[in-house]
C-alpha cells in the first residue's frame, strides 16, 4: 500500500485517496481467484492486460457487452448486504456475450460512491470476482472513483464491462432457425437485475421491515428474495455449444419475453410459448398479487422464472436438455418456433 501519497486538502474535501488504497489491498485476494489463463496484468496499474490465446478460433471476433445493477442497488443499501451485486454486474455482461456463441475472457468494474468503505468496496469486488470465477472471466482492472456531494456516503453505483471471443464461423445469428424449432428455458434464480424501480414501488420497501420472512417465499424474507444474485449460465451454455447446433439465445432482462425473446428470432417467425408449462417463482407471483399487476405486464416486465431460452432443432431438443441438466440446468422446454410476424405469442 501506498504510504507516501496522502493530501490533507483533498481530504478535508470529502476524498481519502488512503482508503483508496486500503480497499486496492483489501480486494486483492477476491481478485486473485479470477486470474485463470490469459490475466496478464496486476490491479493498480493503469491498464488492465490479458494474453489472448487464439488456438482452434480461425476467425476470431470480439463480443462486449457492458450493464450496470440498476436500482437493485438500493435493497443492497436496506438490506447492508453488498457482497451479491457484484455477481449482478457480471451477470448482465456476460450472459449478454454468451447469446452470440462468445466465451468471455475478462471483466472490468466501475464503483462510484459518496464515500469510500475500504471493508465495503472490497465486500462489492468480492460479488464481481464470483461473478468472474462462476462465468470463467478475469477480472483484470477496474475503478473506484470517490464523489462526495454527488452520491450520498452511504450509496454507491456499480457497472461494469466484458469481452469475449467467439469463431466467426460459430457466431449465433439465428439465420438458420427454422418453423417447428423447439424453445428452452433455462430457470432464473429471481427477479435478477431487471425491473426494480416497479418492485421497489410495490413493496414500498423503503418504508417497510423487508427483512420479516414471508410464508409464500418459504420463510425467507422479501429483501433477501430480491437481492438473490442473478444466475450466470456461461459455463452449461458452452458445454451445450460443443455438442448442439443452437440456433438463437435470449437472456430475458428488462421488457421480459415480449422484448427479449423476439431479439434472436428472424423476420417472418415467431415464438409461441405454452404459459402453462413455465415454472413461475413464487416472487412473480407475489408480485402480480401486492401490486395488481396484469399477466401481460408481468410477462412484460419480468423474466418470470425464465432466465435465458434457447432454441434447437426439434430432433436436438431431447440431447440438449440432457447436456443443460448434466452441467446444472433444469432445462424445460416452454414452446416452438412458428410462422409469425407478432413476435411472442403467449397462450
């Protein structure tokens, strides 16, 4: 750590540039965890380095993708639990990279805050570096930038960025996706990251104890329900590329199937989804219930149990739900491809 830098004047501002260090140090050994095969470079530097390796990729093309939590952030504040929402972070990125076929390869965070917690900032890299760790990314440089008078000192923002490396050859692009394909659905683990500023409203959770636990959610509470990290699917989905020809990849986010889904079917076709065969959290359903809110707008908001849907031809349908629950994926099939210019039809 940094002994000889230190400013009483930046200090007395509302900036300790010693803490800065202090969280750098604390955060180290999250960081370590995420440094698999390519990280060529040691946080502090200006610049974070990875040695790409290139070997069976004969047209390689880089996919980014960058996401922030969004205002999940603000049940991280209630709750005082900030070692989740780093995964977050990742998540969005990386399940982001992996629609297009893309192996990431590294990830970048961005931490703004009021005031700087060393315990806290390194409590916040430790989610990113699971996060890294659970989709195989390095984590090989990031920010933390101090702003007094813009954030209040106990709040903070969280963003961040990845790139990964797909075969041109290889990339998802939905050109071959055809009528009768069949739809996956790979199970969320909650709401995820998507559609808080709604949830916040119906449980008005600044104003209510979000920590009591709730018998439709199996005793646990509503806080800890909503901050349960989103579910990273890099590693199934990879596995699933070695051996199925998939033909489209959604990561259902914020506008849920209605936006999310149409997003990797061509002109022409469409999605029909049998609403009967998904399987609905508990959390969905509470919040259709507390905040009155209709089927069309829940399925248009949420992602509803459903975290990503893949689809496959109908004679891989079987193998690749096989190969999803053997890497850890309770894998289901939800519906089909079908001639449509609707986008999704729900019924």
């Amino acid at each position: 750590m940094n002994t000889n830098s230190k400013s009483d004047s930046y200090a007395a501002a509302g900036v300790d540039i010693t803490a800065g260090y202090k969280a750098v140090e604390l955060m180290k050994t999250h960081i370590a965890r995420t440094f698999a095969n390519g990280a060529a470079s040691d946080i502090g530097g200006f610049g974070g380095c990875f040695d790409l390796d290139l070997t069976g990729i004969s047209k390689p093309v880089l996919v980014s993708g960058t996401d922030g939590v969004g205002t999940k952030l603000k049940l991280a504040f209630l709750m005082d639990k900030h070692d989740t929402v780093g995964i977050d972070c990742v998540a969005m990125c990386v399940n982001d990279i992996i629609c297009c076929g893309a192996k990431p390869l590294f990830f970048l965070d961005y931490i703004a805050c009021g005031k700087n917690y060393p315990e806290k900032i390194a409590s916040i890299v430790s989610g990113v570096a699971e996060g890294c760790v659970q989709s195989g990314a390095a984590l090989i440089g990031g920010e933390t930038a101090e702003m007094p008078g813009f954030y209040p000192v106990d709040e903070y923002d969280l963003a961040g960025f990845s790139v990964g490396v797909a075969d041109k050859n290889r990339i998802i692009d939905n050109s071959k996706m055809n009528e009768g394909d069949v739809i996956i659905a790979l199970p969320s683990s909650g709401v995820h990251s998507n559609g808080f500023s709604l949830v916040r409203k119906v449980f008005d959770v600044e104003n209510s104890d979000i920590k009591l636990p709730v018998e439709a959610l199996g005793g646990k509470s509503i806080g800890e329900t909503l901050l349960t990290p989103t579910k990273i699917y890099v590693k199934p989905v990879l596995k699933l590329l070695e051996q199925i020809t998939v033909k489209g990849i959604s990561h259902i986010t914020g506008g849920g199937f209605y936006e999310n889904i149409p997003r990797s079917i061509p002109k022409g076709l469409g999605a029909k989804i049998n609403k009967a065969d998904i399987k609905i959290l508990p959390i969905f359903n509470l919040i259709a219930e507390k905040g009155g809110i209709s089927e069309r707008d829940m399925f248009n908001t949420f992602n509803m149990g459903v975290g990503m849907s893949i689809v496959v031809s109908k004679e891989d349908a079987d193998k690749a739900v096989s190969v999803l629950k053997e890497n850890g994926e309770d894998a289901y099939i939800i519906g089909e491809i079908i001639k449509s210019d609707e986008g999704v039809n729900i019924c």
